[in-house]
C-alpha cells in the first residue's frame, strides 16, 4: 500500500494537472488507485471456462463473494454443485446480448472476463459464435454494462495482441482473434473503468473439466512454476493455465497494476504460487 505521504504528493500531482484535462480525463485521474481485497462482490465471466474455474475456485477459497457468470447450465451444475455453489451465486446469460449482460452488474465490485473460444473454426464458432461475438461484442457489452464505480475490470487477452501481423502471431490471427481482442483492449482502456489486462501465452495445464472447486485448489503447474511479466507483448513462453488464474487473483488485490497491461508466462523453477509479497515484486518490477 502507498504511504499517506505518497498518496498525498499524488494528489497534489494530479490536481495540479486538472486544470488542463477535460472534466472525463479529471474524474479518471483523481481516483486513487484501489486494491480489491475479500469480501468484495467479483463478476467472473466465462466461470465454466479453464482459467475461469481457476479464478472461481481462488476468488472463493480467499473470501470474495462470486458472481459466476455461465452459459451452460449443465457444465455450471457439473463444475459448481449445490453444496459448493452456497458461497457462489450463479446467473446465468450470453454476454452476446447487451441487455442480458446489463442485469448481471448491480452492485458488483469488480470483473474477472475471462471468456474466449477457439482462433479457428470449430464447433463453438456455430451459431454466431466466433472471435468477433466472443472476443469484442460480447466482452464490450459487458464493459457498457459496467456500474460507474466499479473498483477493477480485469481482461484476459492474449500474447500477440500488439503483434498479430508478424509469425507465429499472423496464423494465430487468421480468423481475426487478436485484432478483436485488441479492439476490446482500447473499449476498456477508454471506458475510464480502472482495468488491468492480462496476456498469457499459449495456455497450458487444464482445463480441468472434472474437477471439483476444492480439488482445483490443489492442482500445481508441476516444475514450471517461475513466472516471467513483461510490460510489452513481447513473451513467447506458454502459460499455465494456474499461473493466469492466479495472476488474475493476485493483480485484483494490487494498486500497482491498476490501469496497466501486462504479459505472462510460466517457465522451468520455483515461483511465487499464493505469495501476495512475491506477486508484488514481480508487479513493481513491471
Ligand atoms: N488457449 C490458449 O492457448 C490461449 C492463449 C492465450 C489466451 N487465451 C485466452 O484465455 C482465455 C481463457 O482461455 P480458456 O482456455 O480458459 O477458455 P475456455 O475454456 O475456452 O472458456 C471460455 C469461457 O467463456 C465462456 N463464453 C464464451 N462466450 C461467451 C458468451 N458470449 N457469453 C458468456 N460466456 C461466454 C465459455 O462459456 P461456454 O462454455 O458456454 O462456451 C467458457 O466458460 C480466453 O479468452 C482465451 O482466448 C487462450
């Protein structure tokens, strides 16, 4: 946490800079940068998904209350059963649908998106169901539908977003997936939500699909637990599907990363797991 002292230079700052912002620019940049700590109400989008389940079940094991946003009731009835899902309120809605994803967000605190489907054509693509619809309609739609004081919007995107016209990344975008995560990237840095982007590579461990929620808390990324952050898009690494979930968790709970981007990968070692203290070297060092 910032010193009274440096939160009172900051301020300082900040007011002195208003006067030459509009008064869009001036709100922005006079709110403090907040943690989202236990307790708070977390919209998870895309909580049936492999790094959704992850966020979940940490989101519900630290003592946030969870609004898990699903689409198929009988993967969420399978993944969240009733005895676990006491903890956990589960709607239902395709974020597709703008006016859906508008009576999802009262009085939530913050977003975990961690929606997604496949870069290339596949089953889940049927039914209007591709890049464009599940990477930029439907994660603007919930970004519109967003309470204007809500404390953190976290978007998980992918590596390659700032490199979709050079290789490997140029295949990867044939059907459009980075340029349409990219462009969701700008609808929430405009928004003036406070946001955090986080870019994972390839994803590795999981999805999990017959896992329990207390099960998941077990599962580990085995030896390749270091982890790797960079301010740019410029890892090539993969990225355990443990590692972003945990990195989501961790980047809710820090000011640091608050209205920042940053990529993500897992390598060979030791790293830092649950250690908020580790996470907070690693996000001051971005
Ligand atoms: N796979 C990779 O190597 C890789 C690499 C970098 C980044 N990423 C990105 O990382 C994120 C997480 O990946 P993942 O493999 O864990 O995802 P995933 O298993 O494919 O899960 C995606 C989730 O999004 C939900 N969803 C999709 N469209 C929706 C809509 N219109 N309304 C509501 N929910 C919707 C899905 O629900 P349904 O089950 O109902 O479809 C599912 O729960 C994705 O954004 C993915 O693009 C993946």
């Amino acid at each position: 946490m910032p010193s009274p002292r440096s939160d009172w230079g900051k301020v300082q700052r900040l007011a002195r800079s208003a006067c030459t912002r509009t008064p869009q620019q001036r709100r922005l940049q006079l709110r403090l940068h907040a943690a989202v700590g236990p307790g708070a109400c977390v919209l998870v989008a895309g909580a049936t998904g492999g790094v959704g389940q992850l966020v979940t079940a940490k989101l519900l094991d630290r003592g946030y209350q969870v609004r898990a946003l699903c689409r198929n009731r009988e993967k969420a009835t399978q993944l969240f059963p009733p005895e676990q899902s006491k903890k956990i309120e589960i709607v239902y809605a395709d974020l597709r649908d703008a006016s859906a994803a508008q009576r999802l967000t009262e009085s939530i605190d913050a977003v975990c998106c961690v929606t997604g489907t496949t870069a290339f054509p596949s089953q889940r693509w049927k039914g209007n169901n591709g890049p464009q619809q599940t990477d930029y309609v439907s994660v603007k739609n919930l970004i519109d539908a967003c309470p204007g004081n809500l404390q953190r919007f976290i978007l998980n995107t992918s590596a390659g977003v700032d490199r979709s016209g050079s290789l490997p990344f140029s295949i990867l975008n044939l059907f459009g997936v980075l340029r349409y995560k990219k462009e969701a990237e700008r609808v929430l840095q405009s928004s003036g939500l406070p946001y955090t982007i986080v870019r994972p590579g390839r994803l590795t461990d999981g999805p999990y699909t017959s896992y329990d929620l207390n099960t998941l808390l077990q599962a580990t990324s085995g030896s390749r637990q270091n982890i790797r952050l960079s301010p740019n898009d410029d890892l090539n690494g993969q990225t355990s599907r443990l590692a972003c979930a945990e990195a989501i968790v961790q980047a809710l709970q820090s000011n640091i990363v608050e209205n920042r981007a940053f990529a993500l990968e897992s390598s060979d070692g030791q790293g830092p797991g649950s250690d908020a203290a580790q996470w907070k070297a690693l996000f001051s060092a971005l």
